[in-house]
C-alpha cells in the first residue's frame, strides 16, 4: 500500500503539475577561483565572464567583494549590478574566497538563473542524481564521465567507463555529456 504521505503528497501535487526543477549540472555557473581576487586590499580588477555566464558582461573584484554586471537589456543603458562579500580564508599557502550568498551561506560557487545570480539553495536547483531514479542513475554517471572526458582524458577513464558499460548494457548508449 502507498505511504499516507505519499498518497497525500500526490493528491496535492499530481504528478507532471509542477514545473520541473532546475538542475544544478545545467545552469551557467562561477566558481570563486574563477574571479582570482586580489590578496591586497586596495586592489581591484575588471573581469571579462561572458565566456562563462552569457548574460553578465563582467565583474568587478577586490579583495572583500565582487559586483557582477548584468548584461543590459536595453541599448545604451547600463544592466543591473549584484554585488556579494568575498569571505577570505587563510590557508596553509594563502587565502582562498568563498561567495557570501545572501541568504547567508558561504559558497564557492553561484549560479545564474533569470537574471539573478544566487547560491544553488537560493536559485532552488537540485543535483542531477537527485532528479532521477535509481535505474537512470549510472546513465547519467556515465553522462558525467563524457563531459568531464572531453577527448583528452578518455584513457584515464576508460576503466570506470568500460565497468559503467557493463552495468548498464544497451542503456549505455542513452548516456549524453551534460551541457557545461
Ligand atoms: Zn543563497
């Protein structure tokens, strides 16, 4: 019989009535490294991430902060800002940043979704693996694999690639590279 909190769940939510989730795997994303913050403090450096995220023009950064630049949406008008606290952690070997979402949570990545760029929680997307069943999961490790492979590395991972193909048989050719 199907748990009480399921068949509860379902009727409020029938299945396919609700937008599906945003997948973390799929959304432009910076990771802090990216930015290369100054260790000084009176520093500060333009950086070009349109490359990385499409819809923000560039980021300004110095050693306690970053403001991205949304691209504008209008001719010769300038785009919304967002600016984020870069946290300093020293290290062994230096200081490395994290992102100061401002939900609050120190991150070292963002993702960008309609126009606005947040810590995964705040933007509410969900890992791939957490989207899908436990039949279609070694389809989507594989998927993983070929994106990280790209041509380069494919003798590195031909073992781990070669024991998911075993596993999976015929449903091995369902496996596609993730967008990146
Ligand atoms: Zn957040």
């Amino acid at each position: 019989m199907m748990p009480r909190q399921l068949r509860e769940g379902l009727r409020r939510h029938p299945k396919g009535s609700r937008a599906p989730r945003l997948i973390v795997e799929q959304l432009p994303s910076i990771d802090v490294k990216d930015l290369h913050a100054p260790s000084r403090y009176n520093r500060t450096h333009v950086i070009d991430l349109s490359f990385r995220l499409p819809k923000v023009a560039s980021a300004k950064v110095s050693a306690t902060s970053v403001t991205f630049h949304h691209a504008s949406l209008h001719r010769g008008q300038l785009g919304p800002t967002q600016t984020f606290q870069l946290k300093p952690i020293r290290t062994g070997f230096g200081i490395r940043h994290t992102f100061l979402c401002n939900c609050g949570r120190s991150v070292k990545r963002l993702y960008y979704h309609s126009r606005d760029l947040g810590c995964r929680r705040c933007i509410n997307a969900i890992y791939a693996c957490q989207a899908i069943d436990q039949r279609q999961r070694p389809i989507l490790q594989l998927s993983k694999l070929e994106s990280l492979l790209g041509d380069k590395a494919y003798r590195r991972y031909r073992r781990i690639r070669e024991r998911l193909e075993k596993k999976l048989g015929h449903k091995a050719m369902l496996a596609k590279p993730l967008q990146k």
